[in-house]
C-alpha cells in the first residue's frame, strides 16, 4: 500500500516526492540510530512520506520530548497520521517550521530527521531550506538526512553536499544501506 501510493506520488509531484519507493526499515534504523533521540528535547521531522521514520522516531524520543513532522503533501500526511496516529503532522512546507516551533512556545530544536529529496531541488530551494535549517538547530544540534548513492551522480546531489559540508561544522556520513531500494547512507551534520 505505501509503495503504490508513493509511485502514484512520485508521478504527480516528481521533484516534491524524489523517489518512487519509501525508504527501508533499516535505513530507519540507521538514521534514528544515529540521530541521539534520547538526549534530544525538541525533534522535527522534515518530509516524513508514509512514515517510515516517523514510527522509529516515535518508539526512540523520551516521551516527554515535543516531536512534529512538516509534511508539503496532504496524501502523505494522512498517510503518516494513519500509520502513526499519536504523531503531530502539519500539513506545511519544511520552510514554515520557525512559525510551529514558536506555537509550542519553542524557537530551536535538538535534532531534524529529513526525508527530503535534495537532489531533486534547485539551488534557490536548498538554500531556503538550509537557512532554515540553520535558524532552527540548537548549536551542537544535528541534522540527519539520507541520500542516495545514485545522486552523487547528480550535480544538484553534488551541489547540496558542498553546501552541507560549508555550512555545518562537522559533516559524516553513515555506513550503506545496500538492501534500500535504492542504496542510501545518511548525512549527519551537526551545527
Ligand atoms: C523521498 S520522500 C521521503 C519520504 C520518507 N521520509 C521516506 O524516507 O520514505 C520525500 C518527502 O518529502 C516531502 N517534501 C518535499 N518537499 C517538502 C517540503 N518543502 N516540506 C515538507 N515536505 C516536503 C515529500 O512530499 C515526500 O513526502
């Protein structure tokens, strides 16, 4: 079901969806594994598709933790919700979480888990999304994306890990998830 509703998505929206399959349980594991929920207070989720992240993110965070989820399609956010019904998901573009973070009478956040498809997006909107970004990260915070191998390839996949590695004082990445479809590994970036 989350397949064939993620190729239907990829088919109307292709550069908004940048994938035509959902990420794996294990690259789940890998980039909440990586994203030190634990210690975390305040954790957003950019992109959350059908929610793959999003169940590992819920079972991870100290309970007391504020988490949400900025989600641009409204398909994919009753996707989330349905999969994930204790989650908080706005119906809104990841560039529009300073104004949800000011409603929970927050202004940083410990940790951003993205789904995002950089590689599909322009210079001018990686950009925005990365002033963002930086906006919104407490210093030392992280920020978790993954990426496909495949979009190394891409000058905009290129483009995009320049930008991380100017911006953000350290810049790793994680092992290969060679059974993702395709194989992804994770950036973690912290501020
Ligand atoms: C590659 S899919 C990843 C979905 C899921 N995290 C996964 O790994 O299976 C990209 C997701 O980002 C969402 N998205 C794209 N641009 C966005 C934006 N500006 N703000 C919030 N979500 C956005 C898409 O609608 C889609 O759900």
């Amino acid at each position: 079901m989350a397949s064939i509703n993620f190729i239907k998505q990829f088919i109307i929206h292709p550069t908004q969806t940048g994938a035509i399959w959902p990420s794996s349980a294990e690259l789940a594991q890998v980039i909440t594994d990586a994203a030190g929920l634990a210690e975390a207070s305040v954790i957003v989720e950019w992109g959350p598709g059908t929610g793959v992240f999003t169940e590992q993110i819920l079972l991870k965070k100290p309970k007391d933790a504020l988490f949400f989820a900025m989600e641009l399609n409204p398909d994919f956010v009753r996707a989330t919700q349905t999969r994930c019904p204790e989650a908080q998901i706005y119906h809104d573009s990841a560039t529009e979480t300073p104004k949800y973070l000011t409603q929970h009478h927050q202004s940083r956040c410990d940790a951003v888990i993205c789904g995002l498809p950089w590689a599909a997006f322009d210079e001018s909107l990686q950009d925005a999304l990365l002033d963002t970004l930086l906006d919104i990260l407490q210093p030392d915070a992280r920020f978790l994306t993954f990426a496909y191998l495949q979009g190394l390839l891409l000058p905009a996949g290129r483009r995009f890990r320049k930008k991380l590695q100017s911006r953000f004082s350290h810049v790793t990445t994680t092992r290969t998830v060679w059974r993702n479809t395709p194989p992804a590994f994770v950036y973690v970036a912290t501020k």
